[in-house]
C-alpha cells in the first residue's frame, strides 16, 4: 500500500498494551536492578502504525514505595519516574515495542513481596490503550538470619571417634542422632541418641523448642566393628538404624534394627537381615521409613540374575503387619552394572521410593557418574518409573551422594560435581513426574575440597551443608540455606558453628525440622577427638521485655478514686534493619494479691504498637494501668498484681510474659449489715452483721429496725439494742419477730439500722449502715387454663383462662400463639396480647382464628398458646398453667398409584416411579415386591421387596430394579411390580393403582475376542485362542490369516489361512500355527493373526476382533571367549583374539581392560582398556597390547586381559572365558666373567672382580675355587 492511499483512510488505529514483569530485589550491598517494562503497539493491517505516537507513563506505588514515603527511618523500594516514549510512523509492520526502565532498589531486610506499577495515557484518539497499567513485582529475597540455639554433645560418657551426629532423622516430637564409632556396647560397635522436643509451653511455635535427651539405643547383639548408627530413619512411633558391618550373614554382610515406642520406652520389634545376604553386602548402609514399609540398602550386593554384576547393589523392601515385619521385595536397577552401588542413599515419601546409585553410569558414558532410581507401588509391587541424572554429569560426579524429597520437590547431592566442591540438583514434581528444574553451587566454593555433602528440603526451603567450606575457621564446614523465589531457588544464607574447629564436618547431616536447622558435625570437638556433637538453629527474632528499675509504687487511695501506674515495656534488636516491621503484643491484667473479684483493679487489656524502623535497634512504649481506691482492710502492705504480655505478631520473642506491678494498701476493716428474704410464717428474720475483716479489738455498734412498706406491730415486732464484737469474731446474729396474717398481699419492707460504732486502737468503719429485710407473703391464688380441641371447619378456638381465687390487686398476664405440628398462617392465625383480671375478676376468653384448607392432606395437627410475664403487684400468684395445646382435626383425602415403565436390558437398572396425587404432612409409607411374567427373576432381573416411605410435603419416590444383561439374544419380557400394605399415620390416603408392568426390552450384540501369546522358539507350534464374548444359538463361521511383523513366514514360522466355525453354545476355538526353530542369536519376534471376514447367517450381531500379537522368543545364545597368549618379549606387541561362538543379528559391544599379574604395566607392557564392538554376523575380534623390551635378564612373566560389561541389546550373550592370560618370554642372556690382575707380594690380598655382562631380575650364585699354577 502506497503512502498516498494510506492517506486516503478516514482514521488509522493503533492499540498499545504493557505487559507485568516479576524480579528479584537484591541485596542493598548489591545496589539496584532495573525492572524493565515492554509496551507494545499493535495495528489490524498494513497502515495502521503510519502515524507516530507520543504514550505518557508514570509510576504509581502499591505496597512498594519511593522516596521515603514513610518517613526518613524507612528505606525506598524503588525510583519513581514519569515521562513518556515514542513510536515513529511506519506503514509497514503491524507491531512495535518500546522499553520503559525503573530502578529498583536492593535492602536486606526481611518484608512480603511488594508491587507497583506504570500507567499509561495518550491524547491521542487514534490511539487506543487496551491495557494500560503494568504491575511490577518484587520478590522479597530476605530472611531471619538464623542463630546458633543449642550446642549437643553426646550425654553418655564419649570416646575419641564416636562420629555423634554422623545422620540425623526427625519426625514429629523425635530426633534419632547417629553415632558410627560409638564404643559403648563393643569397640566401634556403633549407636543411636533419640532426643524429645520439649515445646516450652509453647506448642504452636516451634522456634523456642528445645530438645532435650531421652535415651541412648545399642544392639543387643553388638559386636567390635558393627558401625551401628550408620543410618537412622523414623516415623511415627518407629526408629530404624542400620548397622552395615554386622556379620550376621558373613563379613559386613550387614543388618537393621527396629524399635518401636510404647508410650514409655524404645523398645526392639525386630531385628531384620536379607533373605539372601552375604558377606560384603552392606545391607543397612541407607534406611529409610514411611508408614508401615521399610526399605534397606545393600549397596555391595551382587547380582546374580540374569548375569553375575559385582557390586551392583539392590535394595530391600519390608512390609509390618501388626508387630511383624516381613521382606517383600529386592528392588535393584534394571540397567545394573559393575560396582553400581545402588542403594547408597534412600529416600520414601507419598509411597514413591528414590534409590541413588552413585558409580552408576547411566548413559553409558561416565563412570561413576551416578543416577536416581524413582519406584512406585504398582498393584502391591514397586516398579521402576524414572531415571534421573544431570545433564552436565561426567566421571565421578557421585550423583545422588545425599537425598531429600518433599511434596514437590527433590534435592540429589553430587559430591564430585563442579570439581569436587560438590553441587545439588533439584528436580520438581510435575504431572507425577520429576523433571530437572536447577542445579544449586554454593557461593563460596573453593579448592578441590569434596565439600557439599548433605540436604535437607521443604517446598519453600532448602539446606545444604558443606564440610569443608570456611566457618569460623578454614575448614571447619559450613551450611547455606537458599529459599524458593518465584520459581527459582536463590541463595540466602551461610551459617555455622560459633566455635569450630578444622575439619569438624559441620554439615555432614543437615535436617529443616519447622522453622528449626539441626545440623551435625560428627568430627567435633577437640576432646574427645572426633566425639561429634550436632547444632540447633533458629531464626533470629527481636526481643520484647519489660523495663525493669523504674519506681512503680504509688499509694491505693480512697474508695471512689483510681490512680494510674505505669509500666514501660522494649522491643530491642541487634542490627540496623532488625526491627524493620511493625509489631503488635497484646497485654493485659492478672490476678496476684489484689483481685479483679475484689475490685482492686478493672480488668485492663489492648495492644501496644512497635512501629518499623530501619536504623534503630531500640525502641520502648508504656502502659498506663489504673487501680481502684477502696476502704476494705486487705492485710498486708503492698498488694500486686500481674502485667501479662502475650501473643506477639512478627516473629518477635517474649522474654518474661509477666510482671508484676505493686501499690500501697490504706484501707479499713467494715461493719456491715446484710439483707435478708424471709417468708411470712418464718416466726423470726434473723439478720447477720459482719466485719469484713478480723480486729484484734472489741467493737460494738447499735441496731434499731424502721418502717418501710411494712408495718411495725402488723407486719413485725419493732426490736432494737447493742452487737458486741469480741477479738476475732466476725459475724453477729439480730432476731427479729414477724406477725403472720391470711391476707394475699405483695412482699413488704422494713429496715435494720446501725449506728453508734465504738472502737479503740482499730482502724474500723462502718460500712453498710442500713439492711432491709424482705417479708414473702406466703398466701397464693393459681392462674388456669385447659387444653381445646376443635373441626378445622369450626373457625374460631375459644381458650378460657381462670383465676381459682380472687385478688384484692389487678392482674395481668401475656399470651401468645406458638406452633406445634400446625403452622400460623397455614392452619391458624397467629395471636398474641394481654390478659387484664381487675380486682375480683376471675375469668377471661381468648379467640384464635383456624384455617380451614381442601387441598392438603394432613394429620391431626395442634398449635400451643403460651403464657408469661405475670405481674401480680406483689401478691403471690402462681402461673399454674403456662401453656396450653389446641387442637386441629382434618377432613382430605389422597391418592397413591404406581407407573408402568419400557426399559433397555443394557440399562442396568429400571426406576418406577410411586406417586401421591396431593401432598400429605405426615410420613406415608407402602410395601412392594417383584412377580415374574414372561420375564424371571433368576435371569433377567434381580427380585426385590421393600418399604417406600413419602415424607410430609413429598409427592414422588421411585424404586430401583437391577436388570440383568443377559448373553443370549431374546424378545422383550414383562415383570410386574406390586404394592401392599399402606401405613398412612393417620393420613387420609387410599391406593389407587397398585401394580406396575415392566417391559424389558433386548439389545444383545455378540463381541469376540483373539488371544496374544508368546512361545519359545523351539515350541515347534503356537496356539491361539478365539473366543466370543457371548453365545450364540446359530453356527458362525470367522475366517483368519496370518500377517509379517518383524518374524518372517517360511523363515520363523509357517503362514497359514483358514476358518473357525462356532455352533450354538460354543465360546471358544484354537488356531495352531508351526513355528520354525534356527541357530541365529537373535531379539524376539513377532507376526499377527487377523480375522478377514465373518459369516454370521443374517443375525443382528456385531463383531470387533483385533488383531492377535505372537511373540516368537529366541532360545540361542553366544558365549564370548578370549584365548591365552605365550608370546617373545621382543615381539613389540601381543595381539589376543576375541571370539563369539556363533553369529548375533544385531551389534554387540564389551568392555576390556589388562591387569598386572607378574608383568607389570610399567616395565614388561603398555596398559590398555577400551571397549570392543562386533558388528551383526561378526564373530571375531583382537586386541594388541604393546610390549615393553627391556635389557633385564629376568623369569618368564605374565598379565592378564580382563573383559566386562556385555551390551547385546537385550541378545542372550554371556561370558565362556572372561579373562586371557598373556605370557612374555624373556630374550635376554648374561654371560659371567672374571679379570686378570697383578699385585706386589707384600700387598697382602688379592681382590679379583667378578662382572655379568647384563643385569639380572633375580639373586642367583656361582662357585669359585683357587688353584696352583707357577704359584
């Protein structure tokens, strides 16, 4: 399109978006990151970006800030920026892109992930913003530090190479240290330390938990050397320890051991070895648990079956029914090879079982390499399912040194990765299957030290430990923790041990236990050497305590006053940035001495607020509590009371949850007079004055009674005089008379006065003057009322309410309507008011309207009229009869009939249908029962009988026929369905259909089926079964063939065609096929059996029969030999030959190596390996070893060529001869002389020397003599 016609357009149109980004904060020390945003402009067509475009933006805080938004002592998340971005015309592309960059700022304290965003705007009308604001997340990348909590060394007495803290397991409340070298039950014989947690009062905060030591477990049967406490598993109320080197089944053969927990001790369930353990094999040198199942690693096991594999290691499954465990299954790898080592570390969780072989080379590509082996439990067998290793493996990585797996997760240490400093990969379950997701490194990694060597994972968390990374000494070990951030697991952490020590191996076990580390160092402490210990970490938090020092002693005060004290209360850090949170702690008031029952002070309770701060590690805020003033003697000078901290918010801990607060007492001890109820015929009221507290004087007060409603000489006798209270006594008794009339009459009044205290050398006072005695007139009247029934026609319930006696006083008395089994509005109006009796009056009626309805078909129903709030004026009437029942007789009827039904005989099931033709408030219910027609019981449908039961406002219910699908192909057949027995309750219902026909009607389509089957070569035939899948009653005829797969007719078996024929009633028929038999090495094969047509005489039936699958297994096998050589030291190299004794159809590959025998491959040959690969059909092979020709007369010598590891892609192929010997025979000869000389007679000897010619490898002599010449 050109510019001109783009022109043309009435209005070009673009759409601009910007899409969310997430990163990672960073460290303030790091600086800044910035978050790059990507705004997107789009166009429908060619044109419509021929136009530039100017797009504003700005930032816009969320819960990330800029600029110190919260004053100068927080620290800004991010820049804020405004402006805007350009996009130039261009009447081409349909999309361009801009970039908007904002700098994020790095901290290091811990805060939730935060966000803000970028808005867009434009005044362009063109210009149409489909998404217009970004959001930027910052993922926060801080957490507590943690800090050293407990230092453990072993509680029984230590010796030097205990190894304490060598593995560590933890479940729930139990911790289950090992020690390898323990010498407590035999030298080296090993233990096991289990340790409780102790939560402190504390149970849902596991930080504070401590744990403290329960016990310490050996074997019964310990012997030097076992290295019981290799490894240790628990779960639940189980301990498992492994003891490798037991000799139970041989030398190191190997055993575990299993304790179970009875609620007081660790007691031995069993001790468990292998079914067929042998010497060397390890067995227990990884334990793992998980319910009720056991697995234990034999990592030298041999395997023996199919080929003989040294050193491949297998791992053993044990299943616990009751107190009894019993071995299940041996699970070893399918692709083992020599010296493996599966079974090293074990892992069992959510019913997987993770295996590592850590010389295991998976990929045939380096040695030593290492894999994880995945099984699941597969209808009760556990099957292999994965393979895992790195991807960046090579020789001696030792993948899967150390395992760790949580719901999602799986951490595989791989000690010789990364130079041997050690790395861990960790893959992620996704979909059930565990894919890589990232290799971890620590940071500070240097040297070749073999330095990460444990792991512990959670979903959110891991740790690490590397035993030789620097702690606080070079060497010492170290921990890194690193966090999962979005979906990648950062580093976030390095701890260690406050006072280490070379070569300690802190972090030689590591387990994440809540929001605890336990880590162990099973080479520390000096003394004893190598003893070990392990270390528990925490979390760092902030502490929160009272400010202890200020005066806090004010006086109580009056009665009627309060007085305030105060109480000061810090939250105190240690860095800058400790505090960078808000923390809220709640407090409030307890008893001590002064009492909130007594009234010393009100219950107080809040909240006092610690606000965020960056640079200050000190903060204090104070309480202010009040105390009440009163004039009670309490006894004692100072009176207390508690000030209790509790639940604080943001990880901060409590030092002293209480406190307590202290004032002076200056009250007096109170003379009082009670109150007091007493009926009419009492005779007396006997009235109690009491000092509140004991006086060591004599007090005495008078008393005078006073009218009030009652009357003196009508109602009581007026009665007056002086109370003395000796020392001590607290409590004097007044007696005043009552006079008894038979009037009803209202409770009445009088009073009981003191006055005239006297008291010398006591701080007394009277407190209250005046008692007032309540007189109960004990004559009553009863208010009656009685229960109505009424037609629902009537209209109108009449309820008469009576009085038994009449009353000088008015009465009233409420009432309301309350249903019952009728309901207000449906079956009466409801109703409510007030009763009023005048003076003498003794009857009153009460109208309730009823509800006549024609359509509901109900029982007799009855509604209540309840009684209450009587006011009687004081006189005694009782409310004889709080409520009555009215009720309501019903004149409907209905009907009950049952639904005839067509149902298919593939259905499964036939629902009829019962029915009532108008709802009943009452339960209904009907019996029925089956009856055979053309259709019986015992083959086309199952007999059923029963109850069908409608309830109130029900109108339909249905009963459910099972109905047998029968084989055979038939016509349509009834049964009939009949009800009986109608129970209505009461309910006015009839039947009104009481029989139901069912028709069934046929759908039976025949289906047939053709057998797979697998036969030996050698089987001379294979037969092969046709079944129907239901019979017939007509003949059938089904033709067949055979079909080429990889086995080849006339060359592994005979092809044939031909047909079956199926009478009435048969199922089943055979086909035999010849198989031939030849000498070729050779992989299974297979060919198929297909049916081409049927001939079914016109009958409704439908045929689906795949093709059947014949696997012909070869029974040839090849032997692989090497031959001996005897060859000449100068002959330059030997050339040995490798032979296969018959011919294999597919490549073939084997490993050899030399080995020194006498010759070495030094002096005597060039060592040689490699691997040699016979092509398909190839039967021959050499190997040439270079010679070494030395000068050195020496001995006939020989090596030997060793071979290994066959691959015949799943070929019968195995050794007859695995090794050659070579023999080199020497070329080399010395002769032996002896040198003339001459010396002067007076010399004294004569030495003559004697000399070989060559050198010679072995000692050997010769005879000399003298013998006369001139001489």
């Amino acid at each position: 399109m050109t510019v001109e016609a783009l022109e043309d357009r009435t209005m070009l149109t673009s759409m601009i978006s910007i899409n969310d980004v997430t990163i990672v904060e960073g460290d303030r020390d790091s600086g800044t990151t910035d978050v790059i945003f990507t705004v997107t402009r789009t166009g429908t067509i060619a044109g419509d970006l021929n136009k530039s475009v100017s797009i504003a933006y700005a930032t816009q805080n969320l819960t990330a800030f800029d600029a110190f938004p919260q004053g100068v002592d927080d620290y800004p998340d991010y820049i804020d920026y405004s402006g805007s971005i350009s996009f130039t015309a261009d009447s081409v592309s349909l999309q361009q892109t801009a970039t908007i960059t904002i700098r994020v700022l790095g901290d290091e304290y811990f805060e939730e992930d935060e966000q803000f965003q970028i808005t867009l705007s434009t005044s362009d009308p063109e210009v149409s913003i489909t998404k217009a604001i970004g959001t930027a997340t910052i993922l926060n990348d801080d957490f507590p530090r943690m800090l050293q909590y407990q230092r453990v060394d072993p509680t029984n007495p230590s010796s030097n190479g205990d190894y304490f803290g060598n593995e560590i397991a933890i479940d729930g409340d139990f911790m289950v240290i090992g020690a390898v070298g323990s010498d407590l039950a035999a030298n080296d014989a090993g233990a096991a330390y289990v340790y409780y947690r102790d939560t402190r009062g504390t149970p849902d905060d596991e930080v504070d938990d401590y744990w403290r030591y329960q016990t310490t477990l050996t074997a019964y049967d310990a012997s030097s050397g076992d290295q019981f406490g290799e490894s240790v598993a628990i779960n639940g109320d189980t301990i498992v320890i492994g003891s490798f080197a037991d000799d139970d089944n041989g030398y190191q053969s190997g055993s575990a051991y299993v304790y179970r927990w009875d609620g007081f001790a660790w007691n031995l369930e069993e001790k468990l070895t292998a079914s067929d353990g042998s010497s060397g094999d390890n067995f227990g040198g990884a334990v793992a648990i998980e319910n009720d199942t056991i697995i234990i690693g034999a990592t030298f096991r041999n395997a023996v079956s199919p080929t003989y594999v040294s050193d491949a290691g297998a791992v053993y499954v044990f299943n616990r029914i009751d107190t009894s465990w019993t071995e299940a299954q041996i699970l070893t790898a399918s692709n083992k090879a020599y010296s493996d080592q599966f079974g090293w570390d074990l892992a069992i969780h959510n019913n997987s079982i993770f295996v590592s072989a850590v010389k295991a080379d998976p990929q045939g590509t380096y040695s030593n390499a290492g894999a994880v082996y995945i099984f699941e439990s597969v209808d009760g067998s556990w099957e292999e399912q994965q393979i895992l290793g790195p991807d960046d493996g090579v020789s001696n990585d030792l993948f899967g040194y150390s395992l760790s797996v949580s719901d999602n997760y799986l951490g595989v240490i791989s000690t010789g990765s990364y130079q041997y400093k050690g790395a861990a990969y960790i893959f992620e379950k996704v979909d059930g299957h565990w894919e890589f997701q990232q290799k971890i490194v620590h940071h500070d990694t240097s040297g070749n030290d073999k330095s990460t060597f444990s792991i512990s994972i959670t979903d959110t968390m891991l740790v690490v430990g590397s035993v030789y990374s620097d702690g606080d000494v070079v060497d010492s070990g170290a921990a890194y923790i690193f966090h999962l951030i979005g979906d990648t697991w950062i580093e976030t952490e390095k701890f260690f041990s406050e006072i280490g020590r070379d070569e300690d191996n802190f972090g030689y076990s590591v387990v994440i236990t809540g929001n605890q580390i336990i880590v162990g160092a099973p080479q520390s402490p000096v003394s004893p050497t190598n003893a070990g210990r392990f270390y528990v970490f925490i979390p760092y938090r902030p502490i929160v305590d009272f400010v202890y020092g200020a005066s806090m002693l004010v006086q109580e005060g009056p009665e009627g006053e309060t007085r305030t004290i105060t109480v000061d209360i810090k939250r105190e850090g240690v860095y800058a940035g400790d505090l960078h949170f808000d923390s809220v702690i709640y407090y409030e008031t307890v008893d001590g001495s002064a009492t909130l029952a007594d009234g010393d002070f009100p219950y107080q309770s809040g909240t006092i607020t610690f606000n965020s701060t960056y640079s200050q590690i000190y903060q204090t805020r104070r309480i202010s509590l009040t105390i009440n003033g009163d004039s009670k003697f309490e006894g004692k000078t100072l009176q207390e009371f508690y000030l209790h901290l509790y639940d604080p918010t943001n990880q901060v801990d409590i030092v002293f949850s209480r406190n307590l607060v202290f004032y002076a007492d200056d009250d007096y001890a109170n003379v009082n007079v009670e109150n007091v109820t007493v009926d009419e015929d009492a005779g007396m009221a006997m009235v109690d004055v009491t000092l509140d507290n004991p006086v060591d004087y004599t007090v005495s007060v008078d008393f005078s009674t006073s009218e009030i409603s009652a009357l003196e000489s009508s109602d009581y006798t007026p009665t007056s005089g002086t109370l003395v209270f000796e020392p001590g006594v607290l409590t004097k008794t007044v007696a005043i008379p009552l006079v008894n009339t038979d009037e009803i009459e209202g409770d009445e009044t009088f009073a009981l006065n003191l006055s005239n205290l006297q008291v010398s050398g006591a701080r007394v006072q009277i407190g209250t003057s005046t008692g007032i005695i309540t007189i109960k007139d004990d004559d009553e009247a009863n208010l009656i009322a009685e229960d109505l029934t009424v037609n629902e026609d009537t209209g109108t319930a009449s309820v008469v309410v009576t009085l038994d006696r009449p009353v000088s006083l008015p009465v009233t008395v409420d009432y309301a309507t309350a249903d019952a089994s009728a309901t207000a509005s449906t079956d009466y109006l409801s109703t409510s008011g007030t009763l009023s009796f005048a003076a003498g009056e003794q009857s009153k009626t009460i109208q309730i309207p009823i509800v006549d309805d024609t359509d509901l078909e109900e029982l007799t129903k009855s509604f209540q009229v309840l009684f209450s709030n009587l006011q009687t004026n004081g006189t005694n009437i009782n409310l004889n009869t709080s409520q009555v029942e009215v009720t309501i007789l019903d004149d409907d009827q209905a009907r009950l009939s049952i639904s005839d039904l067509t149902v298919n005989e593939n259905a499964g099931t036939a629902t009829i249908q019962v029915s009532l033709d108008r709802v009943a408030n009452t339960t209904i219910s009907i019996d029925y029962a089956t009856a055979d027609q053309s259709a019986t019981s015992s083959d086309d449908y199952l007999v059923q009988a029963g109850t069908i039961t409608f309830n109130p406002g029900e109108k339909v219910q249905t009963i459910v026929i099972p109905i047998t699908d029968s084989d055979m192909v038939e016509t349509d057949e009834i049964f009939l369905i009949n009800l009986t027995n109608l129970n209505t309750n009461g309910a006015h219902v009839v039947v009104f259909d009481d029989q139901a026909e069912v028709t069934i009607t046929d759908d039976d389509l025949l289906q047939g089926t053709i057998t797979n089957v697998t036969v030996d070569e050698s089987a001379e035939y294979a037969t092969i079964s046709v079944s129907l899948e239901y019979a017939v009653e007509f003949p059938l005829t089904i033709y067949f063939e055979t079909e080429n797969m990889t086995a080849v007719s006339n060359s592994d078996y005979i092809a044939q065609s031909g047909s079956l024929t199926f009478h009435p009633g048969d199922l089943t028929k055979s086909i035999s096929i010849a198989i031939l038999n030849n000498n070729l090495v050779e992989a299974d094969e297979t060919f198929f059996i297909k049916i081409t047509s049927i001939e079914s005489n016109g009958s409704n039936i439908i045929y689906e029969i795949d093709p059947a699958e014949i696997t012909i297994q070869d029974d040839d096998q090849a032997l692989i030999s090497i031959d001996d050589l005897t060859v000449d030291e100068d002959a330059g190299s030997a050339t040995i030959t490798v032979s296969l004794d018959q011919p294999v159809d597919t490549a073939i590959t084997v490993d050899y190596a030399t080995l020194d025998q006498s010759a070495n491959s030094v002096d005597d040959y060039i060592s040689q390996s490699g691997t040699l690969t016979f092509s398909a059909g190839e039967q021959s092979k050499t190997i040439t070893i270079p010679l070494v020709d030395s000068d050195l007369v020496e001995l006939t010598e020989s090596f030997l060529v060793q071979l290994n590891n066959i691959l015949a892609s799943g070929r019968y192929v195995i050794f007859a001869n695995d090794h050659a010997e070579v023999t080199i025979l020497d070329d080399d000869q010395a002769s032996i002389s002896i040198s003339d000389i001459s010396v002067d007679e007076d010399t004294g000897t004569a030495v003559l020397t004697v000399e070989l010619s060559n050198p010679a490898d072995a000692a050997f002599s010769v005879d000399f003599s003298t013998a006369d010449n001139s001489a």
